[in-house]
C-alpha cells in the first residue's frame, strides 16, 4: 500500500469517512478461495445468520423509524407515550406541509445545498488536479515539506482557523453569502482534493506517460491528454467525497448564513427541532426527502465507483 | 531546460544533489530550471493554501494570544482593540475546571467510540467475508449508516432520545419503566446517547475498510495453518489478525482522529448540554467562539487541540513502527 493511502477531512467541518482507492478497490466480490471447504454446521449458520439479522435491523432502525413517523399526524407523534410502531392514520400532510411552508423555504434551501456542493467541488477538483499529480510524479526540493503540510491540514481541527476564516469572510463582506461560504469550504476540499488525487495518481502507471513524453507531447499535454481521462474514476470518487463533505458541513454554514432564505439543508433543518416548540412531523417529513435520494446516490454510486477503479488504467 | 530534465519520477528522485558544491543563487537557479514545472503546478493550490490555511493559522495562532473577544475584534462596528496578553489565555484554559471534564470526556468519547467501531466492524467483516447466502443484501443493508447523511442520522438519534415521545423513551414504558431517563438531560444519560449515536454511524468505515483487508490476506497461508492443524480461532489469531495489522494500524488512525474532531453529532444532538457535560473539545473551542465570542479562548483551545493531535499522531506513529510495519514509510 502507498503511504499516501490516508487522505481524510478530518477537520469535523464535514467528517465525512472516506475511503482511499486503495480500500476501495479492495472491496471486489469475495474471492473463491472456499471451494474445498467443508460445509458448515448448522448451528452455526444460524448464529452467523442471527448476527447479521440483528446488526442489519440495528443499522436501518433509525431510519425506519424516521421513515415511519414522517407519515403519522403531529399529534400522533408528540402525544402517544405508549408505543406505536405504525401510525394509526397514515397521513401525507407532514411532506405536504415542509415542502410548502414559509414560501417553499425547504425547497429554497435544498438548491442553496446542492448550489454550494456543486460549486465546491468544482473548485476543489479544478485547483488541485495540477498539484496532485506535480506531487505524485516530481520529487522537487520541497517535497517533502509540501507533502507533510497537506497531512497536518487533514489533522487541522476546525477550532484553529474558523475564527480567522470567519472575519476575512467579515472583512471582505461576504457574511450571509454563497461566496463566502465557498471561500470557506475551499480551506477544506482544496487540500482533502489534492491528497485523493495525488493518492489516485500513484497508482497510475508510469509507462504510458514515458511514451507520449518520447512522442512529442508536452509535460502539460502529458498530464492533460495521457493521465487526466485515465483518471476519470479518481476524480469521480473525489468529485463524491467533496460533494458529501460540502453538503454535511454545519460548523461553517452555522455562522455565514444569516437569513432563512441562505441558509443550507442542515441549518435549515436544525431550526425546526432547536426551537421551544419542536416540529418533528416537519423534521421527520423534510428528512425522508434528504435522505432517499441521497441512499440512492450512494448505493449506485458505490458500487460504480469501485468497478470503474478496479477497471482504470493499465496493469502496470 | 532540455525534455529529459522533467524526469518523471523515479530518475529524478536522487539527483536533486550532490554535484560539487554551487553556490546557493547557482543551485537555486538550477533547480528552478530543473523542476519548473512541477511548481507551476503546485502554484494555485499554494497560493490558496497561502491565503486559506496558512495565513488563518498563523492569525489563529496569534489571536490565542491576545484578549480577542466580541468587544475588541470581528466586530464591524467598533475598532480593532485586542492586546498581547501573552501565555494568558492558556494558563487559564489549563486550569480551569471545564477543561479538564471536556478533555476527559473527549478522551473517552474518542476511545469508546474507536473501539467499539473497530471491535464491531472487525466481527460484521469477518461474517461477511464466508461465502454466505444474502451476503450482498447484508453488505448493502449494513452501508445505510454511512450512506445517510450524517446531518440527517444526528437529528434521528436526537428524535430517538427524545423525552417523553422519543422511540426509546416510549419502548421503557412499555416494558414497564414508570418514568424513563430523559436521555438528552440528564449528563450521563446524555454522554451514553452521543456515543451511542456515534457508533452507529462509524461502524459501516470500518467494516468495509477492514474486509478490503481480509480479502487482500493470502488465503495460502490460511490453507497451510490448516494444514498444519490449526483451529478456526488459532488461524484468526495467528494468521488473519496479523495480515490485517496494515490496513487496521492505518484506519485505527483515521478513526481517532476523526472522532477526535467531529462536529457534527455532538452539535447536532445534544449541542454540548446539557451544561456542558457532553461538550468534546472540539465542539467545546466552537462553543467558545461562536456562543460566549470570546475569540481568544477558542484559538487557544484550537492550539491545544491541534498540539494533541501532533504529539498523539507521532507517538501512534513511532508505535507503530516499532511494531515492524511499513505502514508509513
């Protein structure tokens, strides 16, 4: 394994766990090494069949339990003391009612969300992709410096640098703005990006960049023509992770967005249940909508993501 | 500045030296000539490192030195009046009675945590790793803590927790608990429910990290060790667990240092309270800046935690290598 396998946001701005491709591309099927093995006894089947039931039924709880109070009347929610599993009167008003509320505000912070994600990730992908690769294939004086501040930066708790950050974003006035935002995010997925892509890199083989050096191309036109379409795999995972970490982020997006109407999916949400009078028909209903198509993404998206990058490249 | 002069890797490695003894403009000069490009690559990552991490750092490590609060600083109303105050701000930080309750539970906060999602995730991945009806049901099941948001599972566990109509509150009345605990109330009930919460959401990691590390183990050597008559515990013990001790040294890491800094359950389930009893450090530097404003703790409390983490990730390090793994060359 390459010492650059452990690329993290580890700044509990997004806390985001991520996997290195190196992990990843280690998660293929299981091998068919079990072939001669003798059956297993019954019994212990039915232990290792009970434990798997258990811990699944364990790590889809909270969510179903999200899934099902979102359809039951508020008064269904925060009167019953006795244990209610399904609701009595199924009832679609709680999504009717966090979609349209204050002027469609949850739909308004949705897009404020993806906004910033997109727009992240684009920033960090784009400004570090050079650097990356610059620190994946030269060993220039001062490499290893360079090198080892990119991994203090994974270390960095939030707490050192947010009160800088907080007044350049004040004296630049960008306080309650997507801009500001931005800045803010970049201090995280600019290095976070350059350490996925230096490690994805890596595992590049040299060889094809030798010969189109020997044909002609430039040292750029090496990286952009030869290495950057054979590391769409790379990038896409580091595309996914930005994303995820923007899009979780709430120390940041706390103190920069003012007003309702910037506000990102996470404060937004968060005012509903941080209140005296905590709507958790609004919070459970408005929670199904993150939270479906974000299961969807990532169950596709895994399971593309690790076969394009056990397919990428050349063998070297 | 010939084409041959961008070497790609593994020539240019060494030869960066060692020729006679130019002078420092003359090696300067070379260098640059030599390794341009690399730099020209490197410029706009580090020019926003410059002015993102590196500048902030540095003020955020002098702002831990000064009295900055609401009153002096940030404050776009009033002139910029904070002062030196020298060693001030930690000498209080270090004595105060918070600190060390926040440090401890930090403490304990990082390592249950840790070892709960490796333990737990180290058993899910070996039960994964049999050739086993529905194991890709199972696998895909077992993700849904990580593929939710995580903003999202921290307001589930807060709505679980939640006193007198949260699910666990209302399963204690019906097996026959008169009044239940107030979970997010009462500190120890509360420190229980984030850790708990916390758990959960880090188990799938580890899981899938370390079955990447099971399927890379040579199945040979499993095959010999029982061979050699070897029972399924021994050959665990003796073969599995070793062969793992790479990729487990390397996400052990990770995980304290994640769980050390994360933000985002504690804030969003308990915020801290109640008092301060489930405030981690980092939860607990944001607190000061952002409720109290008082600018100059919270650096302060930055500093410590980032000194903590160096000093514990060095010594995890050297551990390590002690051990006789290459996992860091």
């Amino acid at each position: 394994m390459s010492s650059a396998g452990v690329p993290a946001d580890t700044t509990g701005l997004g806390g985001e766990e991520v996997l290195t491709p190196q992990m990843l591309a280690a998660t293929r099927k299981a091998p068919s090494r079990r072939g001669r093995r003798r059956v297993r006894p019954w019994y212990m089947s039915l232990v290792l069949h009970g434990s798997l039931i258990a811990a699944t039924i364990i790590a889809i709880f909270p969510v179903f339990w999200i899934a099902i109070s979102s359809f039951k009347p508020r008064e269904e929610i925060i009167s019953s003391v006795t244990l209610n599993i399904l609701p009595d009167d199924w009832t679609l008003s709680n999504y009717r009612e966090v979609i349209t509320a204050n002027d469609y505000e949850f739909l308004t912070w949705f897009g404020n969300s993806i906004v910033i994600a997109i727009l992240t990730t684009i920033v960090g992908v784009f400004l570090s992709a050079t650097a990356g690769y610059a620190l994946s294939r030269y060993r220039f004086p001062g490499y290893r410096p360079a090198l080892n501040s990119f991994l203090v930066t994974q270390m960095f708790p939030a707490a050192i640098i947010i009160v800088p950050i907080y007044q350049i974003i004040t004296n630049l006035g960008l306080i309650n703005q997507q801009l500001g935002l931005l800045l803010a995010y970049s201090t995280v997925a600019v290095p976070f990006c350059t350490w996925m892509l230096k490690g994805y890199f890596d595992t590049i083989p040299i060889a094809l960049e030798e010969a189109a050096r020997i044909d002609g191309l430039t040292p750029f036109g090496t990286f952009y023509r030869i290495v950057l379409p054979l590391s769409t795999p790379g990038l896409a995972v580091t595309c996914f992770y930005t994303f995820i970490t923007a899009w979780n982020e709430v120390a940041f997006a706390n103190i920069i967005l003012l007003s309702p109407e910037k506000y990102t999916l996470p404060v937004g949400l968060r005012t509903y249940v941080y209140q005296f009078d905590q709507a958790w028909e609004k919070l459970t209903a408005g929670a199904m909508l993150v939270t479906i198509p974000a299961v969807l993404v990532f169950l596709f998206a895994q399971r593309y993501l690790v076969s394009g990058l056990t397919r990428g490249g050349v063998k070297g | 500045m010939t084409s041959t002069d961008q070497s790609l890797p593994a020539s240019g490695a060494q030869t960066g030296r060692k020729r006679g003894d130019p002078s420092f403009r003359e090696r300067l000069r070379r260098n640059f000539g030599r390794w341009w490009f690399a730099y020209a690559m490197l410029t706009p990552v580090f020019i926003v490192m410059a002015l993102l991490v590196f500048y902030p750092l540095g003020k955020g490590i002098y702002f831990s030195f000064t009295n900055a609060d609401q009153y002096n600083a940030l404050n776009p109303l009033l002139p910029s009046t904070y002062e030196w105050i020298g060693l001030e701000n930690y000498t209080n930080v270090l004595r105060s009675q918070e600190f060390r309750d926040v440090l401890g539970f930090t403490a304990v906060w990082t390592f249950v945590n840790v070892f709960f999602h490796f333990t737990l995730g180290l058993a899910l991945a070996v039960a994964l790793n049999r050739t086993l009806k529905f194991r890709g049901t199972y696998r895909m099941l077992l993700l849904v803590p990580w593929a939710v948001p995580s903003f999202i599972s921290a307001f589930a566990w807060r709505f679980m927790y939640n006193n007198p109509y949260g699910f666990f509150d209302q399963l204690l009345v019906k097996l026959g608990w008169e009044s239940p605990p107030a979970f997010l109330g009462d500190p120890t009930w509360a420190k229980f429910a984030v850790i708990t919460a916390n758990v959960w959401l880090g188990v799938p990691f580890m899981m899938v990290a370390l079955l990447g590390g099971l399927q890379a183990i040579d199945s040979d050597l499993l095959d010999a060790a029982a061979v050699d008559g070897a029972n399924a515990w021994q050959r665990f013990w003796s073969v599995t667990l070793p062969g793992l001790r790479p990729v487990a040294a390397t996400v052990i890491l990770l995980g304290l240092i994640w769980t050390f800094n994360m933000f985002n359950v504690i804030y969003l389930i308990t915020g801290g309270g109640p008092g301060t009893s489930t405030q981690i450090l980092a939860t607990y530097a944001y607190s000061n800046a952002f409720d109290f404003k008082l600018y100059g703790v919270a650096t302060a409390y930055g500093v410590i935690i980032l000194s903590i983490l160096l000093v514990f990730t060095q010594f995890y390090k050297y551990t390590v290598k002690r051990m006789g793994e290459e996992t860091w060359s």
